[in-house]
C-alpha cells in the first residue's frame, strides 16, 4: 500500500528532475510524510467515489493520498512544470486513478470540471484566505473541505467573536461555512522544514447562505472598514463609509447593534443587519 504515495526520497528526485527549488517566498513547503497525508485524507472525510479539488498540488503527495481513497482528484496548479508532472507521477504509482490538473492560478479560476464536493489543500500562507473565499464564492457545489494551513491563520478562520484573532477573515469564513480547527501538523513532515507551525481546519457549507449576493458584498465592504480600524468604536470605524459617525450610529441603532461596540465583538449576522440598515437608506 505505501508504493501508492510518496516518501521523502521520491518527493527530493521529483524536485531536482523538475529543477525546482522550494523557496519561502512561494511557500512552497511539501509533505514527506505518508501518515500525515493519509491523516488529512481522513479527516476530510473523504470518501471512495468524492469528486475533490485540491488546490496547489505541488509534487502530488496530497494528490495521491486522495486517490487512494477512491475519490476523483481535479487539481489546479499554476506551476507549468508541477501541472505536466502530476500526471506522469499519478500513472507511475496509481495508474487506475482519475485525476485532471487545471493549469491555472487559483486565484483566477472560475470552471472546474467534474462538479467537486470537496475541498482540500495545504496552502501557503499569504494566499490561504484570498484563495479558500474565492473558491466558496465561486464554486458553490462545494460542500466542506480540510486545508493544512499556518497556524496563525487557521485560528483567524475558525475564531468566534470576542476572540483575540477574530477579524475580517474570521467573519467572510462564517458567512459560507462552520469552521474548526482539526489538529496540528508536525514541522517535520514538511520538506523544507518550515519555521512556522501548521494547522488543519476543516469546513462543513452552511444549509444557506445568511443573505443575498448583494447582500454579502455590502457586508464584506463593511467588515473591511471595520477592521481596518479595529481599535475604534464601529461608528467611528464606519463613518467613511457611511456618511459619517451620526450617519453610521443611527443606521447601527437601526440594525440592532450598539454603535460602541467594536468589530471583534459581531457576528456575521451582525455585520449583516447593518449592511441590511444601509441598503435600505440607500447608502450601499
């Protein structure tokens, strides 16, 4: 069974086969470790038959461990040499899987093939946020997922309110999705060793969406502004935004929500209930 994925000697060749150098500045750090791919296969809850996109593929290790699990794997990525190489690696050691690679940047996408359900990943961190909202935005078929991602950032995105790094990431995550952390990962399963610890959160898709597309992009615009300035009372935080501090207390006062209190401290549907205030008065 372990001939099915890589190990770290196969994840080196296929690096130096395709002259690629992991740099920090791509965040490119890939797994060597069988367990921990066939850890986060599971924790995914991915299943025999599952249509999954991952995201990143890099050298395949992920990749295979999802195949192995019997699920069909589209993968986008937006390295030439990674996307040409994936399939050779997959027909090596897994020649009956079905995989299809998106030559894309993640950022960008919008068709996948094959409908997927799931998400699974282990991003990078500077792109982790914008990447997960664009996909949820974008591909509304997908029903949960898992992502490996920097500690830091996995515990923004599965933050409640009140909490020390509960901010704009936190609050855009809610409107899709429950989050929750699902347990840490070793640095040393990483080649190159990052310096930075690593997280897995999952998702599970919210029965609906809590508003309108209109809606959410007018809530969005409103947690930007509010945690841009996050140390202020929100009717200061928002007056730019909506005419001014009086402007923005009195549709606030509407909305339900205490114009002194802070970003941190609301829920999505909070940030809602103004945005709701605001189209209303015709201010967004």
């Amino acid at each position: 069974m372990a001939s099915t994925l890589l190990g770290p000697a196969e994840i080196r060749d296929l690096a130096e086969l395709l002259g690629i150098q992991p740099t920090k500045k791509l965040g490119q750090n890939f797994v060597i470790d069988a367990n921990t791919v066939r850890r986060i296969v599971k924790a995914a809850g991915v299943a025999a038959g599952d249509t999954v996109v991952e995201i990143g593929p890099g050298l395949g290790s992920l990749t295979l461990g999802l195949l192995e699990a019997g699920a069909s794997v589209v993968a986008v990525e937006i390295d030439k040499r990674l996307a040409a190489q994936l399939p050779l690696t997959v027909g090596e050691l897994q020649p009956d899987a079905q995989l299809s690679v998106v030559t894309e940047d993640a950022m960008r996408v919008t068709e996948l093939p094959g409908s997927p359900t799931i998400l699974v990943a282990n991003l990078p961190y500077n792109i982790s946020v914008p990447v997960l909202l664009h996909f949820l935005e974008t591909f509304r078929g997908i029903q949960s997922g898992l992502v490996m991602v920097q500690a830091e950032v996995g515990q923004r995105l599965a933050a409640p309110p009140g909490s020390k790094v509960y901010g704009s990431p936190s609050v855009k995550a809610a409107w899709f999705a429950v989050w929750k952390t699902s347990g840490q990962v070793s640095r040393q399963v990483f080649w190159p060793v990052p310096n930075v610890d690593s997280i897995l959160v999952s998702f599970q898709l919210r029965a609906a969406e809590p508003g309108t597309e209109a809606e959410r992009l007018a809530t969005f615009a409103i947690v930007d502004a509010a945690f841009q300035q996050r140390r202020k009372m929100l009717r200061q935080a928002l007056a730019d935004l909506l005419g001014g501090s009086g402007a923005a207390s009195a549709l606030m006062v509407e909305a339900g929500v205490d114009p002194t209190t802070r970003g941190e401290q609301l829920t999505v549907e909070s940030f809602l209930a103004i945005a709701r205030a605001a189209i209303a008065g015709g201010v967004l």
